[in-house]
C-alpha cells in the first residue's frame, strides 16, 4: 500500500508535466514518513520531517501538484491557502485552525476505513432492527411450539428484508430526535456563549425526549436505520485516537500562497499583520501541542509544504526563524512551448478532453487536429513571452478564445463533428498575438 518515492512520481507524472526536482523532493519526503515508522519510537522521535519550499512561477503547477497529492493520500492532508489567516488576536481564522483542518480530516479518513471494516455488522444490525419491528418478541414465558414457529417466521423475514422483496411495505421505526449535538470547537475563541448555552439546551431538550415514530417503506427504513446503527455501533474513540496517531506521525500541511504572507525588501514593515501571520506558523511548523475538538494534537512531526511564487517577495524576505523551518527548498521551471504542448497531450484528464466532454453532452463531436495542439502551445508560449508568463494558465485563456463561438452555438450543432485544426487556431488567434496591446486585452 504504501508507494514507493518512483511510484508516487510516477503518479504525479500523469496529471504534471515535467517540475522533476519537486516531484521528486516530495516523493521522498512521503517516503520518510514511512521509513521513520519502521523505527524504534526513541529513533522516532529524533527524527524531524524536512520540510519543503516549492518556488515556481504563477501557473506552472505548484498548487496542481498539491491536489494530486490530496487525491493520492491515504495520510491527512489539507491544503490551506497562508492568505486566508490573520495574526492572532484579530478577527480572522487563526492559523492554528490549519491543524484542527487536518485532524478533521483524519477522523473523516479513520471513520471511513472503521465503517467500511464493520460494514458487514452495520448491514446485519439493520436487518436486526427491521425485523425485529415486524416479528414481535414473544414473551418469556412462551410455550416451546411458539418458541420454533417464532424462529422460522423470523428467519424467513429476515430472508425477505434481506433480498428486498418486502422494500414496499410500510412499518413504524423508532429515530433519535437530533441526536447530533454539535460540540464547539474548544479551539475556537469562546466568547460565544450564546452557542453554549444552545448546546446545552439541546442536550437537555433531548435526553427528556429522545425518540420519536416515523412510518415509512422498508426501504427508506433501511437508509434512515443506517445512520442510526452507525451512531450505535462506530467507536468514537478509537476513530479520534486513531486520527490523531494518523496527524501526528503522518500529517501533511500544504500550506500554499506562502509568499502572499511576505513582504517585499523595500514594503517591509508596512504590514505588520503579514508578519504575524508568520510568527504565529513558527511553533506551529517548529512542533507544538494544538487543541482541537478532538484533543491535544502535537505537531512535531507534521510535515509541511509551502509553496509560492514570489514574484514580489523572495525567500529571504521571510522570518529569518521562518526560512529555516524550511529546509528544503524546491524550483518549478517556466513552461516552454513543448512543455505546454505535453500538458495538452500527455496529462489525464487535460483540458482539451474536458472540452470534448462538454461539447459532448449537445452532442458536439470535437477533434483536435495535431496542428492545431501544436499551434495552441506556441501561440500560449508566445503570449507568455510577449507580456506576462502566466504558465500553463494561457492554456485555457487561449483554447477558450478558440472555441467560444464553437461553445456558443453548441445547443444547434447537435449530432455534427467539428474539426479544429490550425488554419482555424491561427485565424482566430495570429491577430490578437501580433500585438501585445491587444493580447495584454484579450488572452
Ligand atoms: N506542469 C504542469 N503540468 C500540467 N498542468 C499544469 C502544469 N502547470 C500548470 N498546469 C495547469 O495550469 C493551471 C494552473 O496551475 P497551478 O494552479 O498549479 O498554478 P500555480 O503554480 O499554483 O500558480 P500560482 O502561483 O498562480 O498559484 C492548472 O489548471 C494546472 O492544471
Ligand atoms: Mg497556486
């Protein structure tokens, strides 16, 4: 199960064209998560995650790397933008949240893996239910005749609800009134005691009046028991504990937009919130005990990932404190025509498939003439060379001025296939590259 550092690049490679040193950096950073826990728990925890810097140019792969990654994990990982946060104390989420965001995301990975285990017991323990509804207990005292007539009818009906056929009856069911009490994040300011007391309130309210009935089919009986039986059966505890072992020796930060949170050589000192944001991260990417609604988190062994452009700012700029807990660092390459030609072609689920797809939901058959890619990615390169280079990013701005009339007119074009080829790109296109003014307007 777990990928070694060439299968990981290798299913990296299928969704990012070339950006080798991070793909690689990356793979084995995942790797030494699982070779640290191979190890003896002293050894264990001398050893730090080397956290890694990815610096690259807007658009050529640095947050698409991130989402690949989110695909492919089975370890918690979020991706959290470093923007969106504000220093502590001001109104704004915290970063401390980007831990309890992750560990969020573990119980939301350690309950799928428990549920999907027990799913055999959840499944039998409906059946239980549903046909204990429809074959009432006998009574203690029941004669031995009674007592075999009773198992087989119950056998048969569980054979019945079992197969489906009786899915169209009705019976009556007992379900929990909003058992789901939402606990408030004990990391969260707590000034609100509004919210408290609602809690509560409801907790109260619904240990006087728990149940109530609901007539319904079997078969909805069969969903809504579903979720009652799980509440009975999944052990929260294990899940919370299994979590939280899962963040803390296996935990992935991807904190992205880094650079949005650094200030410039000549700007420094302006912002000062910027520079708290990064002095809040220090103990946080350093190693240091976060609470969370489920428990103490420790971080230590969390690895972060930061990535950004810093087309501004530069690294240096950073918290000199900041830079070191960042040891790694990683550049993405500018994409060049060819690169951009491989992103066309080479990638799952590219950009021109998405575009056949969608034409052909109006039953639009599009084909891509092999000049007309080659033209989209030297026209995208040449608008990145001309004014800004925005990656990969041209792609879409390019493919979309080629196709929108075609994309407009979809609804009328149904049953016809329409061919791109390059007299078509260029046509559409050479005018608009020839002069900067306009391509600065239009791609
Ligand atoms: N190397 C690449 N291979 C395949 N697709 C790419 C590559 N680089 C960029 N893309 C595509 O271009 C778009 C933008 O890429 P992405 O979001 O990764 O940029 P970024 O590096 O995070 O830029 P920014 O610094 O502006 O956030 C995405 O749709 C992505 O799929
Ligand atoms: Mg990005």
């Amino acid at each position: 199960m777990e990928m070694t550092p060439k299968q990981i690049v290798a299913y990296l490679d299928d969704y990012v064209i070339g950006q080798k040193d991070a793909k690689k950096a990356i793979a084995l950073a995942l790797r030494n998560r699982y070779r640290r826990m191979q190890l003896d728990k002293e050894l264990q925890d001398e050893i730090m995650p080397k956290n890694i810097l990815m610096i690259g140019n807007t658009g050529v792969g640095k947050t698409e790397i991130a989402r690949r990654l989110a695909k492919m994990m089975e370890l918690p990982f979020v991706k959290v933008e470093a923007s969106k946060y504000t220093e502590v104390g001001y109104v704004g989420r915290d970063v401390e949240s980007m831990v309890r965001d992750l560990v969020a995301n573990a119980v939301r990975i350690s309950r799928e893996k428990y549920e999907k285990k027990i799913q055999k017991d959840i499944d039998k323990e409906i059946v239980k239910k549903v046909v204990e509804i429809l074959v009432p207990k006998l009574p203690t005292n029941a004669t031995q005749s009674a007592q075999e007539s009773f198992i087989k009818t119950y056998n048969t009906m569980e054979k019945k609800v079992l197969n489906g056929s009786m899915d169209d009856k009705f019976i009556t069911i007992k379900l929990p009134k909003n058992t789901h009490v939402e606990v408030f994040d004990s990391g969260a300011p707590m000034a609100d005691i509004s919210i408290m007391t609602d809690a509560i309130g409801n907790m109260i309210k619904n240990a006087k009046n728990n149940t109530y009935d609901k007539t319904v089919t079997i078969k909805e009986a069969k969903k809504l028991l579903k979720k009652v039986v799980k509440e009975e059966l999944v052990d929260e505890e294990l899940i919370t504990k299994d979590a939280i072992s899962n963040v803390e020796n296996g935990g992935i930060i991807f904190l992205d937009e880094i650079d949005k949170i650094v200030e410039s050589g000549s700007n420094k000192g302006q912002d000062p919130s910027k520079q708290g944001v990064q002095r809040d991260l220090l103990p946080i990417v350093e190693g240091s005990s976060i609470s969370t609604k489920y428990g103490q988190v420790n971080t230590d062994h969390v690895l972060f990932i930061a990535a950004g452009a810093f087309h501004i700012s530069s690294p240096s700029d950073m918290l000199p404190e900041l830079q070191g807990r960042f040891p790694l660092r990683v550049e993405l390459e500018a994409l060049d025509e060819s690169a951009l030609y491989k992103i066309l072609t080479n990638t799952k689920n590219s950009l021109l498939t998405q575009y056949e797809a969608m034409l052909g939901v109006e039953g639009v058959k599009l084909v891509f003439e092999d000049g007309a890619i080659k033209a989209f990615a030297s026209l995208s390169a040449k608008a990145n060379e001309k004014t800004e280079d925005i990656g990969a990013r041209r792609l879409h701005t390019v493919i979309e001025k080629v196709l929108e009339d075609i994309s407009f007119d979809a609804d009328e074009k149904n049953g016809e296939t329409i061919k791109i080829d390059k007299k078509l790109v260029e046509q559409k296109l050479q005018a608009i590259i020839e002069s900067e003014d306009i391509t600065r307007y239009i791609l």
